[in-house]
C-alpha cells in the first residue's frame, strides 16, 4: 500500500507534478483505500473498472483483495510509474484512455448479461465526475454498480431526493437509473496535494430497469435541463425554451401546476410531462 513517504518518492524518481487539470490528488491512506475496496464488495471473481488509478494507491488495495482490476488512465505520463507499482501483480491491467470517450463494449467486453458485470471504482477526477458517470449509466450497462469519490457538494447533488430544494437536474437524471447514497465522507488530509474541496464517497446500484418507462428518455432530460436550467422560474415560464406556447397546455394535461418549479417535481412528473409533451 502507498504512504505519503511512497507518493513523494514516485513523483520524484518519474519527474512527475501533480497535475490540477487533470484533478491529481493522489490517496496517501492505505485504511481509506481498503474502505473503498469493501465498500465496492472487492473479492476472489469481482471485476473492478477503476477510472483515473493515478500512482496506484486504490489500485493495490482492490488487487489485494484478489479481484481483477483493469484500470484507465488519461496521463500517459503517469503510466511508467503506475506500472512499477503494480508489477508482478497479474490480476491488474493498464490501459491508456479517456473515461469521457473511450469504448465500453470494447474496454469492459461486449456481455452485458447480469453474470459478467462489473464494479466501478474510482478516487474520480474531479472536474469530469458528473459527466463520466452519467456517459456510464447511460452507455455502459456492463457496470451493475459504482463506489466513488465525489466532490462533497457533488455528491450532495446526486443522491439530492427528488421534489427537494437541494435536487438538481443530475439527480434526476441519476435517480432514473440508479439508487444513490452517500455511504463516507473523506477528510483532505487523506490526499496529496490536498485539495481545496471536502470529499464523499457515493454509491450507485443500477435499477434492474429505469424507475419510469418513457418512449424517449433524452427527451425527458432535455425537459428536466430547461426546468432546472431556471430553476427560480415556474414551470410555465422555464419549459417556454422547449415547449413555446405549449407549455401551460402540456403541464396542464401532464396534472401538473404550472406555477410549480423543477425542484417540486419528482420522476414521475417528469415522466407525465414528457408523455404529454410527445404521446
Ligand atoms: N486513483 C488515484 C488515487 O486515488 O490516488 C488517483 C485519483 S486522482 C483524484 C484522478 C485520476 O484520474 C488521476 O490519475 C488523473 O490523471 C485521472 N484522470 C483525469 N481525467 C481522466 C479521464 N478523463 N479519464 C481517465 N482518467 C482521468
């Protein structure tokens, strides 16, 4: 396991400075790194996706549990010493790629049946944690569940009840194919450099199907980005970007007020309204 000692001499022996573009705040605390590791249920015969594994402080505490882990890594820099600190250990592969655009059928293997599925792990970077996990939940149903490191305030947004002030269009968009929880918060110290922001970890179990059946999906969360996009406004008002003039008729059949804003509504109103909007 990688102690703040073990950090400092790979940055040194690679010529490596943490990047914060690229969200670089490396793990030094091997008691966190094996709570991330049980938390994802890590084991003999799990298969673990790990986004962003950096030096490698997660990626030897999920190795040790003895589960396969195939890792993906953006900073090709970052590469050469990563592969000194997993070496010998077979069950962990390294791969150069964008968790934003790389090809899950690809990456993870075509089978999406429920036997072969994976856990996604990941310490995630932060400035592309919300678009990287809604692209998997999306495009990725080789992925049963996540355990990840959020911003806290992001993950606050995740996991927000529907119908809340605190709820955001994410959350509904995260609600729709999962059951989100905050299940640890991190201290900073736990991270070098620490970073500027307090940390959660999330998890995210997929829905066997998505909680509500609409023909069009896309076109839901279009609705739900232009309602929350002005959340102070009501319905009537904020909807006018997609729907025009329809926009009281529609909320009206859908039964819902048209003096309502995005944050009272839950997934079934939005799932109305989209069915109304387009039968
Ligand atoms: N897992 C390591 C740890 O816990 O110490 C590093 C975590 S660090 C917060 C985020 C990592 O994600 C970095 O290694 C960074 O280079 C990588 N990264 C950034 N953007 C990425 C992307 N789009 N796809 C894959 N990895 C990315």
């Amino acid at each position: 396991m990688l102690n703040p000692a073990d950090i400092h001499s790979l940055l040194k022996e690679f010529s490596l400075s943490p990047s914060r573009a690229l969200g670089q705040n490396f793990l030094t605390d091997a008691n966190t790194a094996r709570r991330i590791a049980r938390l994802a249920a890590a084991g003999p015969g799990t298969r673990i996706f790990e986004i962003g594994p950096g030096l490698g402080s997660l990626t030897l505490a999920l190795a040790e549990t003895g589960a396969e882990v195939r890792a993906l890594e953006f900073d090709r820099h970052l590469i050469p010493a990563l592969e000194s600190v997993i070496a010998g250990l077979d069950s962990v592969s390294v791969s150069h790629g964008d968790a934003l655009t790389f090809n899950p059928d690809e990456f993870l293997g075509p089978d999406k049946s429920t036997s072969q599925r994976w856990h996604c792990v990941s310490n995630l970077p932060y400035n592309v944690a919300t678009p990287v996990v809604v692209r998997l939940l999306a495009d990725a149903p080789q992925i049963s569940n996540f355990v990840v490191m959020v911003q806290r305030e992001v993950g606050e947004r995740w996991t927000a009840p529907l119908g809340t002030r605190a709820s955001g269009s994410i959350s509904v968009r995260i609600a729709y194919e999962a059951r989100a929880r905050i299940v640890a918060a991190i201290p900073r110290t736990v991270f070098f450099p620490p970073p500027r922001v307090d940390s959660v970890i999330v998890q995210l179990d997929r829905r066997d199907k998505p909680l509500v059946d609409v023909p069009d999906p896309e076109f839901m969360f279009s609705l739900v980005g232009a309602g929350f996009g002005q959340r102070r406004k009501t319905l009537r008002r904020s909807l006018r970007s997609i729907l025009g003039d329809q926009a009281v008729s529609v909320l009206t059949a859908a039964g819902i007020d048209t003096n309502q804003r995005a944050e009272n509504l839950d997934l079934d109103h939005w799932a109305q309204l989209a069915r109304s909007a387009k039968p």
